[in-house]
C-alpha cells in the first residue's frame, strides 16, 4: 500500500512537471519561435500552446517596441573636430523567427553597429552641421540602421540624438561667439529702439509744425479779411466825407471870392452843378446853409465876373 501511494506522488509530480514545460500560454505582444529536433516549425501565439517537453525548444519574442540605448561614441566631423554624442535607438520586432535565426545577440549587435554607423554619418558633416542639424541627423541614422537591422527582422522606428558634446576649445568659442552674437543683437536692438524714437519725434515735430503753419495761415487770411472789410468800409465813408468836404470847400472858396476887392473872377464851369450840391446839402444843414447858398448865388451874380 505504501509503495502504490508513492508510486501515485511521483506519477502525479512528473504530470505536472511535464504538463508545466507542455503547456505555455503566449500573450498577444509575445510570439514562441518553436524548435523541433533542431528544426524550426515557425511562430506560436498568441494563446495556449503545446509542447514536447522532449523534442521541442522554444525562443520567446516580445513584439513591443523597445529603446537602446546608445553610450557616448567618439567621432571625427568632416572639419577634423572631435565629438562625443549618445543616442537611443527605438526599435520592433516584425518577424520573430528572423530575429531568432539571424542575430544571436540584437542588443550587442545593434550597439556596434550604431557606433559604425554613427561616425560614418558624422564623419560627412561639418561641426555647424552636426550642432544645428540634429533631425537631418537623427533621420539618416534611422535610415542606415535600418538597413542592417531590416535582415534580422528588426524595424528602427525612431533614433533621437540626445547629447552632443565639442573639444573644450570648441565649446569655449561657442560659448565667445554666442556671447558676441547676443551683444550684437542687443546693439541692433537698441539701435532700431532710437531709430524708431527719433522717427516718432520727427513725425511729431512735422506734426506740429504742419498744424501750427495751418493755423497761421488761417489766422492771416481772416486777418486780411478783416482788413479787406475794414477798408472797404473806410472807401465807403470816405467817398460821403469826400463829397461833403469838397462842397464845403467849394463855399469857402466861393466867400473869399466874394469878399476878394479883384475885378475879375475865373469861375469853374461845373457852377451850376456845384450850386446844385450845395443847395442839397444847404436842406440838410438848415438856416446857416440857406445863408451860406444864397451868400454863394450872390457872389456868382458879382457884377464884374466873368
């Protein structure tokens, strides 16, 4: 009895030692390359899979895209400066049997040849290039790793450079040039500041002077206008004044002719019309103008003129 019980263990061990190395379960992002006496029978999964614990082997694959990464490699541009640059390399799986039957050791393999590759590409570039040209960069890595990678049924999605690292020398005149570069812009900067200054006091000043200029010149024309008006009212005035003087003067001329003790008198033609005005304005002045017509009309009948 006791030998069956442990005739029954053991059996009972070795099932579950042989259904655990027959049975795998393979997750979606996994693949089981399967080996049978040597031979390859392709890719199994995702699922439950069965194997002979005795004549298969299996290689497992994670399709995921996974990152290298890349530590600082030395090289030399086209201009002979000497770099250090680290980068990462994100890479996927595609076809898992190829990735188990060409390379032995991706990581490895893929490491060296980002390290040939990388100063293959860096040895085409000058310095400037490889500082301000990094996605130029990044995108011929990618394409050149992918190339070698491609036969082991690898993809490189992406390659990003993530440290770039000149001579001291070289980072010392970087660091020069920047600091000249920055005073420049600043010199520029404040010199486009007074240039814009003096044009916007400029603009004011002939601002200024086109209104002050408006406003003397409207200031002269109502000024000559004023003017014009005022001496137009003066002619106006005047002309009256004119008149009226030049009867008056007419009557005083008159009475010195009539007071004169000389025989013979020129009397100018327009008399008649003269002692017509002065009957007008003789109306107006009232009795001392009446006198003063008819002392005017008596001297006119003076015997002895002519």
């Amino acid at each position: 009895m006791t030998v069956v019980i442990a005739v029954a263990v053991v059996v009972g061990v070795l099932l579950v030692v042989f259904s655990t190395l027959s049975v795998k379960i393979v997750r979606e992002y996994q693949r089981i390359v399967l080996f049978r006496l040597g031979r390859s029978l392709g890719p199994r999964g995702p699922g439950l899979v069965l194997l002979n614990p005795i004549t298969d082997r299996s290689n497992w694959v994670d399709l995921r895209e996974r990152f290298l990464e890349i530590p600082h490699q030395s090289a030399i541009t086209r201009d002979n400066a000497t770099i250090s640059i680290d980068f990462i390399i994100f890479y996927k799986v595609i076809d898992p049997v190829m990735s188990v039957l060409q390379v032995q050791n991706f990581a490895g393999a893929a490491q060296n040849i980002a390290a040939t590759t990388l100063r293959s590409v860096v040895g085409d570039m000058t310095l400037d290039d490889v500082l301000s040209k990094r996605e130029e960069m990044n995108a011929v890595l990618r394409t050149k790793l992918d190339d070698v990678t491609e036969r082991w049924g690898v993809k490189v999605t992406n390659v990003e450079v993530r440290e770039i690292n000149p001579p001291p020398a070289v980072q010392e005149a970087m660091t020069r040039q920047m600091s000249a570069e920055r005073t420049r812009r600043a010199v520029v900067t404040e010199s486009e500041g007074q240039k814009q200054a003096a044009i916007t006091v400029a603009e004011g000043e002939k601002q200024s002077a086109i209104l002050s200029a408006e406003g003397d010149r409207q200031a002269a024309i109502l000024q000559a206008e004023g003017l014009s008006l005022a001496l137009e009212r003066i002619t106006a005035v005047a002309r009256g004044v004119d008149a009226n003087t030049l009867m008056l003067q007419y009557l005083d001329a008159l009475r010195d002719v009539a007071s004169s003790p000389s025989t013979k008198v020129l009397i100018p033609m327009e008399l008649t019309n003269l002692l017509s005005g002065v009957r007008d304005l003789a109306g107006h002045l009232g009795p001392l103008g009446a006198a003063a017509s008819n002392g005017a009309a008596v001297a006119a009948d003076t015997p002895g003129s002519s």
